[in-house]
C-alpha cells in the first residue's frame, strides 16, 4: 500500500524541528500525526510544557508552535503494509532544502527514533549545518524503555 506524509506543521517562528519517519495506520486515518492512542508523542509534549493534556488536535498543533517547535516525517510517500517503519519500502524523502531555507530560525533537528534518523542520513544533504539529536520512539512498538526514561530524553528539547 502507498503511504503519504502530512503537510508539516510549522511557521516562520520555529527553531526545532522534530521528525517522525511515516504516519502509522491510526495517524493516516484520523488525518493526525500521532494519531494512535498508545503513541507518546503527544503526552511528552504536553508533560514537557507542563500543560494539561487536551485530546483537540488543533491545540496540540498551537502547542507545539507555540514553543517554537516544527512537526514533520523524513519521508513524502512510500510504500508499506501497516504501521511498522520496519516494513517501509520504496520511500522517498521530503524536501529538506526547500523548507528548511523557509524556516531560517530552525537550528536544531531531532528524530523521533533511529529509523527515522537512519532514513534521514540516507537521503538528506544539506548545505547548512545543523545539531541533530535522535530521541528514543514515542511509538508504542519501541518498548525497550519505560515512558518516564523516555521522557527524560525527550526532555532535551527545552535546551535548545
């Protein structure tokens, strides 16, 4: 089955960007980026800015740009049956040039696990240089941590 990413979420304010690899099953459809119930995503990032938990898509989305902070997934389309990105073939990558020279104040790129780290370094060369950080998963198939060790390297985007 062909997969598609979302369009990202972000403005011209944003200094991070964090980077998932695929939208997953329950992601694509309920037309949300971390979309799956089990997914973390969203609880670190309201546990992070110490704001109370609301399941409305839009607020999380003003959350996020409200902390200066860009969404987007390594890859345009692909091809994969589920929601593992072990079962990604033919992929694609976004283009990174084009958006990052549209968002000048990005400094810091972090990944929302190895596979989307991985599929980055693949495929991505950039002319500018940027810190880059690979945070653990938010998916609920990486359980080789528990939520508060993740959380805990999750935390490192209040430093930049």
């Amino acid at each position: 089955m062909i997969k598609y990413s979302f369009e990202p979420i972000s403005n011209k304010e944003a200094t991070i960007l964090i980077l998932g690899t695929m939208p997953g099953e329950q992601s694509i459809l309920l037309n949300q980026y971390y979309g799956h119930s089990r997914n973390n995503f969203w609880k670190f990032i309201y546990t992070i800015f110490e704001t109370p938990f609301s399941d409305d898509y839009e607020n999380k989305k003003a959350l996020l740009l409200e902390n200066h902070i860009a969404l987007w997934d390594v890859l345009q389309v692909c091809e994969r049956k589920g929601s593992l990105d072990s079962a990604i073939k033919n992929e694609v990558a976004n283009d990174f040039e084009h958006f990052l020279k549209n968002h000048p104040k990005i400094n810091h790129i972090f990944f929302n696990g190895q596979k989307a780290a991985s599929f980055f370094k693949k495929y991505i060369i950039l002319e500018k240089h940027y810190q880059t950080t690979t945070l653990p998963s938010t998916s609920p198939a990486n359980a080789g941590k528990s939520f508060e060790e993740k959380l805990l390297e999750w935390k490192k985007i209040l430093l930049k």
